[in-house]
C-alpha cells in the first residue's frame, strides 16, 4: 500500500478509537475546546478502571516499514494514544491536519513573490522546511518572481526568449533541486496586479511558462501559471481578460505547465458564474483555485452580511423625493444604524474567529468590493501574516487558505 494512504488510514482508525473514548473525557475539557486540534483531538480518558483496560490492550504498535512515512504515522498513533490515556501530549501543528486529508504539497510564499526567496540564505529555510514536511508525504513548491533574472540575477533582461535569462532559469532550478530533490515546482502571478511578467517584452503568457517548465522539466517539477490577469490600462473589464488572454494558447503550453483558474472571473465573490476558461482549453491541464476553508467561509458570511445592510440603505435613500419626508429620515436613519451595528458586527466576530485561525486579518489584503459605492474598510487590527508562513493556494495558508487540484489531467499536484 502507498505510504500516504497507510498514514491516512491509521489517522481514520485513530480518530474512530477517540470517537469510541470521547464519552469518557469529554466533561473534563468542554469548556477549553477551541476548535484548533480539528479531529486530531485525542480527549484524556478519566475513568482510572477504564484507562487501565485500555493500557493492558494497547500493548504495542506495529508499524510495516521504517520510511519517512511510517515514522509519522508511527508518532501520530503514539501521540494518540498518549493523549488517550491521559499523558500530556505534543503540540498539534497544521502539517498533521494537511497530511490526514492526502494534502501533498506546499507553496510557502506569497504568490506577490520576493526575488529574494530564490536567494542561498532562503533557499536554505526552503530546504529545511522540506525536510520537515517530506516525512508526511508533503512536497514544497516556490511562487516565482518573473523578474528574478534582473532582480536578483543581474540580468540587464528577464526576456523569456533570451538565451541568458533561459539559461538563469535552468541553473537555478538545478540549485534548487540540489537541496531539495523533491521540490514540486513554481507558481507564477505575472502581468497582473503590478507584478513582472513576459508581456512586458511583448512575449505571451506562453512564452513565460514555457521556460520555466523547460528548467524544471528534468528534475520532474512543474508549473502553475495563474490565469488571474487584468491590466486596467489595457481593458478595464478584467472579467473577460482571462478569457482574451489565454483561449488563443491552448496547445502552446509545455506538458508540465498547469493554468491555475479562479472559480468564477471576477475574484472568489460570494455569488460568480463558473469561469469561462474551464472546458475552453482542452488541450491544456487545467487547475481550479478555489477558496474553501472555515476562515475564509465566516470572512464571505460576516462581509456579505454588512455589504447587504448597506446596500440597504442606499436603495432606501434613492427612494427621497418619492416618500413622505418625515418617514423616509425615520426609515432612513434605522436603516443607518443598522448598517453600522452590521458591520461592527462582522468587526467583532472576525476578531474573535481570527484569535484561532491565525490568519491575515481581511483588512491587510484586497478590501471588500461593495457594489454601486466606496469600499468598505475593516479594522480588524494589525496582520500577523509572515513573509515565511504557508501559502498554500490550495487548503490552506498558513492555517487555510486557497486550494487547487488538477480538473482535466491526474497528475501529482500540490494542495498550495
């Protein structure tokens, strides 16, 4: 059996023997859950007559194989059982949770990528969290800054049809897998949102991915190009500039090159029409980016939530002229309150819920877009986002963000 798939299947068992436990232990902990050991929660049993049958049974653990793999499941049945029978255990971290759901792969910087990250002393930090993250079946992957071969490389270009930046590319690729022979690949923002990219040579978007997956093509790594690309200089309709963009190179792109697609073709809003692009570029593998964790779930909720309250009012306000005066400012200034306890509302739940998830909170990134009006700004306090945390741009950033999977071709592809 795949090693993986063992590690998952001693996890479930492990988690069906808690289930079995839980009525034991569960009054001495009720009021300290938090939420962050997920289901790899293993609850003290406190029936001393009960914990000493348990012991006699659970005399040994047999684990087949000494792989990286088996080491990890082997500490994650000790750690259960220590937390069982009442034995204060080790820290819970996300790669655990990452690894009982089949997770295989990390990007652990942000898609916005410093050139920085391509350098010795962070390469390094790479290395090392690869170590740390190979016993679990979980591979690491770098988001690439287009201009890296300036930035970083010296290069008077970063051309992807100039031979020098071409052949940058595939010795730094080769470094990389130097130190960590498993990397999975890159993911790529380019032309969009500021970021360096090959249009800005008069190149495509296939010309840019192309020589990326040319580096890593021998080593076996891969490439994410993120189909999320808008300049508002060059069409101010970004929903269709994907659509524009990319149709015209199916069948242009190497075989290891994945377009990474949003779910819809504005940008994650609560309520967006599948993208267009899935099913347009059959002869390209596609990859769907997708946001899906419980933090980013009660952002959507407690954000659609204070957006409707006002929007509320503004219909309410357009109605002046066409309403007795003296109904539509008592309505009117109802309404306002409303809306302003709403989103104080959404301020103080986001806080609470951010004392868990650990994540960014929404007022360090894009601010919600609110229609017909100015956006709306939070104030949730400072960020505690790390230049150094996962992003994965699939399942989780740190503690959940993003997830992305292969839709047209199986292929190992990493939950970033």
């Amino acid at each position: 059996m795949n090693p993986h798939a063992r590690f998952r299947r001693l996890a479930r068992r492990l988690a069906a023997l808690c289930l079995g436990f839980l009525p034991l232990g569960a009054a001495t902990r009720a009021g300290a859950e938090t939420g962050y050991d997920l289901w790899l929660r293993y609850v003290p049993v406190t029936d001393a007559a009960r914990q000493g049958v348990y012991r006699q049974t659970a005399a040994a653990i047999v684990v087949q194989g000494r792989s990286p793999t088996a080491r990890a499941a082997l500490a994650e049945l000790q750690r259960g059982l220590r937390g069982l029978l009442g034995v204060e255990r080790p820290a819970a971290d996300a790669v655990r949770a990452d690894a009982s759901l089949g997770i295989n792969g990390t990007v652990i910087n942000s898609v916005n990528a410093n050139p920085a990250s391509f350098s010795p002393p962070y390469l390094e930090k790479t290395a090392a969290l690869a170590r740390a993250l190979r016993p679990w079946g979980i591979r690491v992957y770098l988001s690439a800054n287009f201009a890296a071969p300036m930035l970083l490389g010296g290069l008077p270009t970063s051309d992807p049809r100039d031979p020098a930046v071409a052949r940058w590319w595939r010795e730094k690729a080769a470094e990389i897998y130097r130190l960590v022979p498993d990397f999975g690949g890159f993911l790529v923002k380019a032309d969009s949102e500021g970021q360096p990219g090959p249009q800005g040579y008069g190149r495509t978007h296939a010309d840019g991915a192309n020589v990326l997956a040319d580096a890593l093509k021998p080593h076996g790594g891969i490439v994410m190009w993120r189909a999320f690309v808008y300049d508002p200089e060059v069409d101010p309709d970004r929903i269709k500039r994907a659509y524009l963009e990319f149709v015209p190179l199916d069948g242009r792109l190497r075989d290891n090159v994945f377009v990474q697609v949003k779910n819809g073709p504005l940008d994650f809003q609560p309520r967006e029409p599948f993208h267009p692009l899935f099913g347009a570029m059959p002869r390209t593998p596609l990859m769907g980016e997708l946001q899906i964790t419980l933090w980013e779930g009660l952002v959507f909720h407690y954000t659609r939530g204070a957006e409707e309250a006002r929007r509320l009012e503004a219909r309410w306000k357009s109605l002046e002229g066409k309403v007795d005066d003296e109904r539509h400012r008592a309505v009117l200034g109802n309404l306002r309150q409303q809306a302003e306890d709403a989103a104080a509302w959404r301020d103080k739940c986001l806080r609470y819920f951010q004392r868990f998830s650990k994540r960014p909170s929404p007022g360090a990134q894009a601010e919600p877009a609110l229609e017909g009006r100015a956006r709306q700004r939070w104030t949730l306090g400072p960020s505690p986002h790390s230049g150094w945390t996962s992003s994965r741009r699939c399942l989780r950033n740190s503690t959940g963000r993003l997830a992305s999977g292969p839709l047209t071709r199986p292929r190992s592809v990493p939950a970033t």
